[in-house]
C-alpha cells in the first residue's frame, strides 16, 4: 500500500479504526453533517474570502466579513444538520461563529502585521526515513511571511470549544509536519512559526520546531503509517466524540439504538434486543434477591 497521507487520516486512525475503514478504505460518503463543523467551515470561508483581498491590498470592513459568514450560513444551512447538544439552537451556534469573526477583527486590524502568501494552501510532500518515503498532502489555513523577523507563518483556525494547551500545541502533529512540507519548498528558511488562533477564546497559541523535533516527529508519523499498513482489523472505538462522528448511523455500536428511536412502543417492546435487555434485568433482580437470602443465612451460621 501506498497512499498518500494527511495528518487528518492518522488522526482518525488513531480516534476510531472503525471511523477510519469507513472514510478512508471503503470510501464512504457521509450524509451526516454536526453544527459544530458546519459553524466552523463558514467560518473559515468568510476568513478565506476577506484574506484574499487583503493578500492584494484591500481591507474590507468588519460589516463585509460579517456579511459573508451570513450569506455562506444562509447559503448552506438545511434542517438535517445534526445538533447534539439538545440545550442550544442553530441560532447559538451562528452567532457563536458571527462573534468569534467580530473579536478575530478587532484584534488584527489594520491587518499588516504580514504579508498574506496564501489562503487554504495545498501543500504536497515525502516524509523520509532509510527505505521509507511516504505521501503527503495538507491544507494551510493561511502562509504568511512576516518580512520584518524574515520568517514564515502557518496559521490555523480553530472554533472548538475546548482551549488548547500550550503542550498540546507543541504535540501537535499537523502544523508540525506543514512546518516540515515548507523547510522542503524553501531550504533556506530559517525560522517557521506556529500559530493557532483559539477563535472562540479569541487568543493565539504559538510554538516552535527544533530540528531534533521535526526529526522525531517524522519518525513518529513513519512508525504511525506502518501500523496503518499493518492492520487487519478495525474495531469501533466508543467515546465521548461518537455523537458527532459521521458514521454514527452505521456503526455496530450504535446502529440498534438508532434504529430503536423510530420504533413506535410496541415495536420497541416485540424487538429482540429489547427482550434480552428486559430478561436480562429479571434474572439480575432475582439474582439480587438471592443474593440478600445468601447474606442472612450466613450471618445465622455464624451465630
């Protein structure tokens, strides 16, 4: 085998093989889409939009961007957007996005601090080891060139909920291996900063790369794709992140429970998983009773 590879694949691999079969081996489609990721991606077209203009001299105002998130949410938005979270609405998350774009603007304008490169930049590479030459390919969410430290920047948008660490961000695999695909596409740079931007936190995180670190970085990735190579099989994972998988419905886990949603109450009763489960829960309260009968009878032997 010998795919080309992303830092997304690995890290569905290592979240789920099951999640990782379905997307990656079988090639299947999903019908599923989590507000939170819709929220997000209209947030990366908005910032994607107003950067290519600024890439060519021209700032548009904070009404210009908020009226492109609105008009790619409008544009986009359907009923079978999935919303876990049942305490919020498809409002909340809209204008959750609408005021990570305001709080981004005020803090970056007049936006010169550096020279916009590219927005959503492919970049194409190998990671090399003895034998081992891998494939590669990954999508900047914006290379910048800070002209007056003479060093690249690789920026990465995040609208999560949960605030990376700084340890994670020194971790991290996926900017990690961007900083690797640049030093291949100019030799001579000579510094490569890091930098996520915590949207909804409205702060940046910033790390840098030894070459000692890109170099067990890379070894890590080749030992990590070997593994991938190597598996024969791919179980289902259960976590807290199943809910927002895009595989849900078809999972083994979770398929029979899906299933038992669009059930009226007495399909739900003649369906045999739900008479094991009843069964089940007879013979455990019996067996309890039990239980209790045994625990008195031993305290009478003893006395």
């Amino acid at each position: 085998m010998n795919d080309r590879y992303s830092p997304s694949k690995i890290n569905a691999f290592d979240g789920c093989k099951l999640k990782y079969k379905y997307q990656y081996i079988d090639n299947l489609e999903s019908d599923i889409t989590t507000i939170e990721g819709f929220m997000g991606s209209r947030v990366h077209e908005a910032l994607e939009s107003f950067y290519k203009l600024v890439k060519n001299g021209r700032i548009e105002s904070l009404d210009w961007l908020s009226d492109k998130y609105e008009g790619f949410w409008e544009k986009n938005y359907n009923d079978s957007i999935k919303i876990v979270r049942k305490d919020l609405t498809a409002e909340d998350y809209f204008n959750k996005g609408k005021r990570c774009l305001i709080d981004y603007y005020d803090a970056y304008k007049p936006f010169n601090q550096t020279k916009i490169v590219e927005t959503e930049h492919y970049v194409d590479f190998e990671i090399k080891k003895d034998d081992d030459k891998y494939s590669f390919r990954g999508i900047l969410d914006r290379l910048d060139w800070d002209d007056k430290n003479k060093n690249f920047e690789i920026h990465d948008y995040k609208t999560t909920s949960k605030l990376m660490t700084q340890g994670e961000a020194d971790d991290d695999w996926q900017l990690g291996l961007y900083h690797v695909a640049l030093e291949k596409k100019w030799p001579d740079a000579q510094r490569i900063k890091l930098v996520w931007h915590a949207l909804s936190f409205n702060k940046e995180i910033i790390s840098y790369r030894t070459k000692n670190q890109l170099d067990g970085l890379q070894e890590a990735v080749i030992k990590r794709v070997k593994e991938i190579e190597s598996c024969n099989n791919f179980p289902p994972e259960k976590s807290a992140l199943c809910d927002w998988c895009d595989f849900q419905n078809i999972c083994p886990l979770w398929k029979h429970p899906k299933e038992m949603e669009d059930l009226s109450v007495n399909e739900y009763k003649k369906d045999p998983g739900v008479k094991l489960v009843a069964n089940y829960k007879e013979l455990q309260e019996e067996k309890n009773e039990l239980q209790e009968k045994i625990e008195e009878i031993e305290k009478s032997k003893k006395k």
